[in-house]
C-alpha cells in the first residue's frame, strides 16, 4: 500500500537533493557553450525567427500576431519534449549514484522535470519581449496563466516518471520517443491553424493533451480569454491520470532498478 505520509516525510528530508539536482541540471545544460544560460533566451528567439519567416508566408495573414502565436505554443511544447526526454533517461543517467548510495529515486527524474520548468519560465522572458516589439497587448487575463502551467507541470511530470521507469528496462524507447516527439509536434497546432485540420482527423489532434495546454496557454497569452473549458479540463484530468500512472509504475518497480542499470 502506498504510504502517502511516509513517502512526504522523505521527501522533504531529501529535498535538499532536489535542489542540488535542479542547480546541476540547469548549469550543466550549457556548460561547455560560451553563452551559457543565455541560450535559454537565444533558443526560442532563434527558432522563432526562423519558423516565422519559413511559415509566416503560409499562415501569417490567418493568424493573428503569428510570431506570439507560435513562441507561445512552441515553448509550452518544448517545455514538455525537453523534460520528458531528459527524465526519461534519469536512472539509467545516475546508475552510479543509485547504486552506491540510498537516495529517493525520482528525486533524479523530478529534478530533471524541475529544471526545465525553470528554464521555460526563463524564456518566458523572449515571449514577452516578443509581445512588446509586434505590439501585443498584455491583458489581465495573464493572471490565469498559472493554471494550466501547473497542470502542464503535472503532466509532465507524470509521463516523465512512466518513461522513466520504462527505460529502465527498455532502452529502446528513448530511440522510439524522439519520433513521437515528432509526431506529437504536428498533432499540436503551433505554426498553424486547427483549422486547416480536415474534420475527420480532428479526432487525433483532441485526444493530445498538449493540444489543450497550447490552447489554454494561447486563449491566456494572446487573446485575453479564460482558457475554454473543454481544453482546461481535458487537460486537468489527464494531467492528474498521467501523474497518478506514473507514480504507481514507478513505486511499483523501483526495486528491480538497480539490477537494470
């Protein structure tokens, strides 16, 4: 049976770990780079850039300020393909630490979904400098956006605790994920309209969670509305489901990991 104040007890005796789990993800990310951190500001700025020139010419007279369109989608997707490849690969990465000394386990795969959530709201910077130079306006709607931030975290969060127990013992998910990255990234609108979507493979894009997280996160950013309720409970309920699956599998197996790694 899972021991809900047992595990919170030590978790808070281990969180120390996390923050120094967190601190090394984030200055070990760019530490062989000469811009360092910057990067985190230069990404998005450089990928938006190019996407807007590149799809601006398709879809930049249907879509309404296409450059905050697009940042505002892309960073919420990169958030999520970034942290759940990195817990992904969390155990089998600090084998040597798991096997000489007992430490919480997930403390490495949420570490990891923390590091990049603080990186995200680092680059949130170039979205609102984004927003300043087309001449968006900054509605008071913002003040929502933590909402399905959150949920988005706890999304995150669960699916990267079921990669990585699952990598554990399947090494070859981490190849087979970076397709489905890929086709996750065109069943989420961020350089195009739904729209242009034909009705019959509507069905695909609804049932993707990210799909609601980009457009909670779009209806707060650029145009000033609440989230629709459909997306933001869709993307409640999943996100809950996700971490719910995810801290079962992990509990489940986490004792055969070592013999694994």
């Amino acid at each position: 049976m899972f021991d809900f104040k047992n595990h919170w007890n030590t978790f808070r005796n281990y969180s120390f770990l996390l923050t120094e789990l967190i601190k090394r993800d984030i200055s070990g990310k760019y530490k062989d780079s000469t811009l360092g951190l910057f990067w985190s500001f230069l990404n998005p700025l450089l990928s938006m850039i190019v996407l807007t020139i590149v799809f601006s010419t398709f879809f930049g007279r249907t879509i309404e300020n296409f450059p905050v369109y697009l940042l505002s989608g892309k960073l919420v997707f990169d958030l999520f393909a970034n942290a759940t490849t990195g817990a992904m690969d969390s155990i089998k990465g600090n084998s040597e630490i798991i096997k000489k000394i007992y430490v919480p386990k997930y403390m490495f795969a949420v570490g990891i979904v923390c590091s990049e959530f603080i990186n995200f709201l680092i680059s949130l910077v170039v979205l609102v400098a984004v927003m300043f130079v087309t001449g968006a306006p900054f509605y008071m709607s913002l003040f929502y956006s933590p909402i399905p931030l959150f949920f988005l975290l706890v999304l995150t969060m669960g699916v990267g605790l079921i990669l990585a127990t699952a990598t554990t013992f399947f090494t070859d998910i981490k190849y087979l994920y970076g397709v489905l990255t890929m086709l996750l990234s065109f069943m989420t609108p961020l350089f195009y309209p739904i729209e242009i979507i034909p009705e019959q493979f509507l069905f695909f894009f609804k049932i993707n969670p990210l799909y609601a997280a980009v457009s909670c996160f779009r209806d707060i950013v650029l145009y000033g509305a609440f989230p629709q309720t459909k997306f933001l409970v869709y993307l409640i309920i999943t996100s809950i489901i996700a971490l719910i699956i995810g801290i079962y599998l992990f509990y489940r197996y986490q004792d055969d990991f070592v013999i694994n790694i």
